[in-house]
C-alpha cells in the first residue's frame, strides 16, 4: 500500500483486472488528481483475481481490494431470478445484468467505508452495464460521484495499448481478446471483435465453457434436480451449497455444449447488438424449474406469472433491480414457490437440456381428481351441460352476426334495386 495523501480525491474502482480498469487505475490519478483503491468483486468469474490485485498495486493504485460475493450472488440474485424463470427477451438469463447491482451496491459501501467520495467503473457509453451502475449507485448511495473513465476518455484499444505502454503499466499477460467478454457464476458474454457481423456464425473461439461440439458426447445423460420451494438443493441425491450446485451444473451441462445462446439484443440505450452467451448451468436449471412449475401451478397462476416473470426479466435488463416495482413482484414469485418442491429429471444432450421426468408431493395432475365423486366413472353427462355452458356466448355471437349479416344482404340488392330504377 502505498501512504495516502488527505489533501487528493480518494476513488474506489471497479477493477476486473483487464486492460480498460488496469489503465484506469493512473488515468483517474492523472484526470481527477485523486487517488484509486481498486475493489475486485468476486462473483464465480473464471481468472485469477489475487494476481490481478498486485498488478493494480504495482500500476500505482493505493491500495486493493477482493470481496468475495458469490454466495451473495447466489442467494440474493441468481435464486430470485430463477424463480423468475427469468430469460430477456425469452433467451438470455440475464447473467451479467444480475451480477451489476450486487457489484455496485459493493462498490458503495466500500466507498463509504473507506471515506471516499467518488467511485469509478470500466463501462462504456454504449452499453447496458454503465445504466445499471449508475442507477444501483444513484439510489443506494447518492453522495457518490461516479467516474466512468472509458466512457470520457475516448481511446480506442491501440492508444490504450500505446497508454499502458507508456506509462509502463503492467498488462495481463496472456493477449488481449479481441473480444469483450464478461464473467460470472450464472455465464459467459460475449461480444464485439468478429461477432459484430450478425450475419456470421460465432467461431468456435468464443466458446469457453462448453467445449468443441467435437467434445460433446455422443451418448445422452440424464440427471436429477431436487427443488425445494422453486430453489435447487441436490443433484443426483447430493445436496451442494448453491455456489457449489451452480459450478456442478456448469460443468455438467457444459459438457454436453448447454446454453449456448446467439442474440441480436435490444439494449437500454435503443441500440441492437449481437451477443453470445454461454449459460449451461443457468439454461439447465431454469428448464427444470419451468418444468416443475407446470405440474405444481395451476393453469390461471401459470399464465399470470409467466407476464410477472417477464416483467421481472425486463426490470433486471434495465438495470431496475433496486426499484420498488422489482421487489414487488419478486415478493408476488416467493409466494407462489412454496409448492414448487420436487424431482426433475434432465437430459443433456449434442447442445440440448430437456426435462424429460418431474415429480412431487404437491403435483396437480392427480389421475384419482378425474374420478373424484363418481367412483372409477368419469361423469360424461357432465361434461355435456358445461361445454354447452362453455360455448354459449360464441353460439350467440355466431348466430347474431349471421343473422345480422343475412338481413343486410336481404335488404341491399332491394335499396340497390330501388335506386337503379329509371
Ligand atoms: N448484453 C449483455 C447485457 O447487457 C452483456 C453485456 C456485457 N457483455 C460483454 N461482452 N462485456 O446484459
């Protein structure tokens, strides 16, 4: 550490280790005479963190910093969102959007905690992920002043490499990606570098954790998923922490080439993107969630969560976590999950999950509902009363209509004939 100086600014930094923060580090001394702690906030992302914190010291950040939040993730997050069924726009599980708001919310309490003013992330000007910074720190702690140095300082990858350069910054070693590529326990973004062409196939090098479908299996397998009240507890009968159960399901379905996912997406700022995922673990689970939802919910509750849960996905995209209406309706999801208990059996396979078995005590399709009353005699003559019932305003409808029309049709060719007469 090196020996603060009271009279400069004091910046707490969102620092991931990359190119972008580990430049940041002596751009925001250089651009806002102030002084930089850097905060890396573990959330499952792949890499190794505690080299990065010495290179940030050795890059002249005063002091730096790991937090380990991936149980918060999982718990506080990732568990609500799965609840949710949450996928954007019906594919994307939302992996970094759900990670922003726990990485600000640290990040603000770090900073007030060390007395420090301002703190300082690496988005861009274009993206979702500065909307959900912003927004997380605006509300949870609006004394902050937030510092985006990518988005003011408008270099490009070369003059940050001429920067780093000559500066005489200590780089990661391994070459920059030409991607950007963002991490954490929930999936793997990707975007820009050769996936700006929507029209071109993703190459293999994008892929990180699924493997080359070469890899994948020939052979199908099948796992078992224990959910108690819609949160995962085992798999195959062995109960895992939800950090551990998360990892297991990554590894398993990426294996098998799970959750790849390529979206042309509509970001906050109204712009479209092309993005690749990859979210084994996230698009396994959630297909077993679903899947035990519909046996345990009724039909009405089913159909009207499934608009709670997308409003619920929309909400995380936009960087609303912290909103009322978000904890809201995450309330509303709770109280429908008491019943969501029960096995579902997965079949991973060539690039595929599919629930293929579910089970529980609390399942609604009951075969002996089907008697009830009436002995092993399913009561027909019911059933002819209640779809009569059932179609009565159509019947009404249809027979208006047709009436109505026959007369207009009847009284036409007459007014028609009438003014047509010499
Ligand atoms: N488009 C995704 C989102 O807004 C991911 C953003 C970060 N992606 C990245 N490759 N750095 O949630």
């Amino acid at each position: 550490m090196t020996t603060s100086n009271p009279s400069r600014r004091h910046v707490v930094l969102a620092y991931s280790g990359g190119l972008d923060t580990s430049i940041a580090i002596p751009w925001i001394g250089e651009h806002h005479d102030a002084e930089v702690t850097a905060l890396s906030i573990d959330v499952g992302q792949e890499g190794e963190l505690t080299g990065a914190l010495d290179r940030a010291r050795r890059n002249g950040a005063r002091d730096a910093r790991l937090v380990d939040a991936k149980a918060a993730f999982v718990r506080e997050f990732l568990w609500p969102a799965l609840q949710a069924n949450a996928l954007y726009e019906g594919v994307y599980p939302l992996s970094t959007a759900l990670a922003r708001p726990l990485i600000a919310r640290t990040l603000a309490s770090v900073a007030l905690e060390l007395g420090a003013d301002t703190v300082a992330h690496g988005c861009t000007g274009k993206g979702n992920d500065q909307v959900r910074f912003d927004v997380a720190i605006h509300t949870l702690a609006p004394s902050l002043t937030i510092i985006a140095p990518v988005r003011e300082w408008n270099m490009n990858r070369d003059d940050e490499i001429r920067y780093a350069r000559d500066h005489h910054l200590e780089i990661r070693a391994t070459v920059e990606s030409p991607y950007s590529v963002d991490e954490n326990l929930w999936g793997r973004s990707v975007e820009g570098g050769r996936l700006e062409d929507p029209n071109r196939p993703a190459p293999e090098e994008v892929f990180d954790w699924t493997g080359h479908p070469e890899t994948w299996p020939k052979e199908a397998e099948t796992l078992v998923v224990d959910f108690e009240r819609g949160l995962p507890t085992r798999i195959d009968g062995r109960a895992l922490d939800p950090v551990d159960l998360v990892r297991e399901m990554n590894r398993r379905a990426g294996a098998h080439g799970v959750g790849r996912i390529d979206h042309v997406e509509d970001r906050v700022v109204g712009i479209k993107s092309r993005e690749t995922y990859e979210c084994p673990g996230a698009i396994a689970l959630l297909e077993a969630h679903r899947s035990l939802e519909s046996l345990v919910l009724p039909r009405d509750l089913l159909q009207f969560k499934a608009g709670v849960d997308r409003r619920f996905s929309d909400l995380v995209y936009e960087g609303l976590w912290f909103s009322p209406l978000r904890e809201a309706l995450g309330a509303f999801v709770v109280s429908t999950q008491e019943v969501v208990t029960g096995s579902v059996t997965l079949r991973l396979h060539q690039g595929s999950v599919r629930a293929v078995g579910r089970t529980s005590e609390y399942s609604l399709l009951a075969p002996e509902l089907a008697t009830f009353g009436a002995g092993s005699r399913f009561p027909q003559e019911l059933a002819v009363g209640f779809i009569h019932l059932y179609g009565l305003p159509n019947q009404l409808a249809h027979a208006r209509r047709t009436a109505a029309r026959a007369s207009t049709e009847a009284e036409t060719p007459a007014a028609g004939a009438l003014l047509n007469r010499p």
